[in-house]
C-alpha cells in the first residue's frame, strides 16, 4: 500500500515533523513493505516555516527580534526565490509569554520579521498567523514598521487605552496573512472574547481589553477591524490588512506548497493526526483540511491523536474514517512521557486494522 502521512504538531510534545516521523515508524513495524511518503503540515501557526522549508527548500535566515515582553527572541525567515515566509509565533507565540500578562504583550517582533525578510530581497511575503500569545492588534507589528501615534504602540494592548491618532506606515511588499481564523477584531466573536482567556486575560478583563481594540479601530480604520480575519492571531490580522494583505487560509497555502492533492491521489491511505482531535478541528485545522483533500482524491483518511474527544458521527462530519488516541492505547502518562514511542505504538496498532499486508 501506499499511505500518505500528513499530521499537524502535537502541541506542546511533537513538532509535525517528529509526529511523521513517529508514525512511520510504527507503521513500518508492523507493515515494512508499505510505501510511507510524509508529508508534514501546518495552519500558519507554530512548524509553519519548519513545513514550508522542507517542502520548498529555499534559504533560512537567522534574525534576532523584540520577545513578546521584550526579550532578545531568536527566529528565522524562509526566503524561497523572492516569497518570504515568517512565523509570527516565533516572535510572539503563547510559548513565549506563557499565558501571562498578555495585556502588555507585544507584537513588534512580527513588524522586525517583515523587516528582515524585505531587506534579505523578498517582495512578496507570507506571515503564518496562529499560536500568538498576544491581544495587542498588531500595534507593535505597525511600530515597528515606523507607524505613529499619540499612545504607544509598542506596549501592548494596554498601551492602546485612549488612542486617538494613528498614522500608518507604508509598507511596498505584497502581503499575506496566513491564517483560518475568520473572526473579526472586536466584539462577541472577536479575537479578546475568544481567545484571550486562553492566552491568560481573566474574564472580567475581557470588556475593558476589547474597548481598548474598539478605540484602536476607530482610529485606523473601523471598517477593516470587521473583515475577516482581522481576529487572527490577537489582531495580527488586523495589522496586515491595515496595510493592504490578502488573506489565505494557511492550510490550503501549505497543502498547495507541498502538493498534497497530487501526493493523495497517489496514495492509498491518508493519515493526519494532531495532539487533540474534537470537533474545533473543523475550525481551520490541520485534519480537517487533510480530511478535506483526501476525500476529493477519493482516499480514506484516518487520524492519529494524543486525545480523541469526538464521537464517530462528528469525526465523519469532519470526513475522517476513524480516529486513535495514545492516552487510550497507552495511558495519558506515557503518552506524555513518551509522545513519540506512544505514537508509534499507535501508529503500529492501527497498521493492524488499515494495511493489507
């Protein structure tokens, strides 16, 4: 058989690259004769440019940026001809704050990655959006890029309290904004209400934290903060179309790079997998987009997780066959003491049921 595996990170434990390789591992255990090709993926959050670089070569660059709270932060830019890639997670991912004081979280590291990759030659670049830890709007991503204003734009989302004048920056690079994320800046729906609990804002922060957004957006430019998207990665979004992005789901923008219709049709079998499957995984994410491709190739799709928290009708709805979990094959301690030995584990048990060798 051939079978085609094509898995997110499995936060916190595997990178995408390591899952694959994980997988493949126990798959050849079981079935040596089957041909494996991998096929890493990411949503433009954290193993973006690690996906993209393997997938399409080009040069990495080293670049030392502004940390979410200020810290030196190592990262890299992939140049690829004359497409840059950046991964804003890099600069200002929740790995960095730690799910804390993300109201003075900042985004400037974002704006000196575009630097970085427009001065290395690049004219068009691709920012992944996703993983941030911060809520700033991307503020700091236009400060850094030389845009003014009468509060400081550098200090967070609560640098924003009583912003009035904003005065943007020219930016002669074509843009776009790598992300599923379709909410808008503000509001019920809005990048604070939905995500910021998750990057450390306590719930009765929420309303004053969104008004601080509100006040920005009325101060750039109200229409934009309502486009989709303009929620993405705290408001990173909001930067990039303030300066004229376009918007590309980052799934469909890896699965072209890497020519994952093409690789699916020639497979047999497709496996995906991330480190928890539920339903939210329809959002945007990894296995749903590889369930989504397999399905037009007319392959099956099965998926490999740390955790399986969806019943069978709401893993078809998502288009996957059928979903695994290590906590349920090995146990929730080994699955994190051993992320890639208790894949593999897996990855050999369900090789049992899927090849036919």
């Amino acid at each position: 058989m051939r079978i085609l595996i094509a898995p997110d990170k499995f936060a916190g434990t595997l990178t995408a690259v390591e899952a694959a390789e994980a997988i493949a591992t126990g798959w050849r255990r079981r079935a040596p004769g089957d041909e494996l090709d991998l096929a890493p993926m990411a949503d433009g959050g954290p193993g973006f440019v690690d996906v993209l670089h393997a997938a399409l070569g080009g040069e990495l660059l080293a670049v030392v940026v502004r940390g979410p709270h200020g810290e030196p932060t190592p990262a890299t830019v992939l140049l690829a001809g004359t497409t840059a890639y950046v991964e804003a997670a890099q600069a200002c991912g929740l790995h960095l704050t730690g799910g804390e004081n993300a109201e003075t979280a900042t985004t400037y590291g974002v704006g000196e990655l575009l630097l970085a990759a427009r001065d290395a030659g690049a004219t068009r670049i691709v920012a992944g959006l996703g993983g941030s830890g911060t809520n700033d709007g991307g503020a700091g991503l236009l400060a850094a890029l030389g845009a003014t204003a009468d509060r400081p734009l550098d200090a967070g989302v609560a640098g924003l309290a009583g912003v009035s004048e904003v005065t943007l920056p020219g930016f002669d690079v074509e843009l776009v904004a790598a992300s599923d994320v379709d909410n808008p800046l503000t509001g019920l729906f809005g990048a604070t209400k939905v995500f910021g609990p998750q990057k450390g804002i306590a719930e009765e922060r929420l309303p004053e934290v969104d008004g601080w957004l509100e006040g920005f957006a009325a101060a750039t430019d109200r229409r934009v903060s309502l486009d989709k998207g303009a929620g993405a990665a705290g408001g990173l979004g909001f930067a990039l179309l303030l300066l004229g992005a376009t918007r590309e789901p980052g799934i469909e923008l890896v699965a072209d790079a890497v020519r994952l219709g093409e690789r699916a049709r020639a497979s047999d079998l497709v496996i995906t997998g991330e480190g928890a499957f539920d339903f939210s995984s329809r959002s945007g994410k990894v296995p749903y987009g590889v369930a989504q491709i397999a399905a037009e190739a007319l392959r099956p799709c099965v998926a490999l997780a740390g955790q399986v928290l969806v019943g069978s009708r709401e893993m078809r709805a998502l288009g996957v066959e059928s979903a695994y979990s290590t906590v349920e094959l090995v146990g929730e301690e080994r699955s994190f003491a051993d992320p890639a030995g208790a894949l593999a584990d897996l990855a050999e048990r369900v090789a049992r049921t899927w090849s036919r060798e």
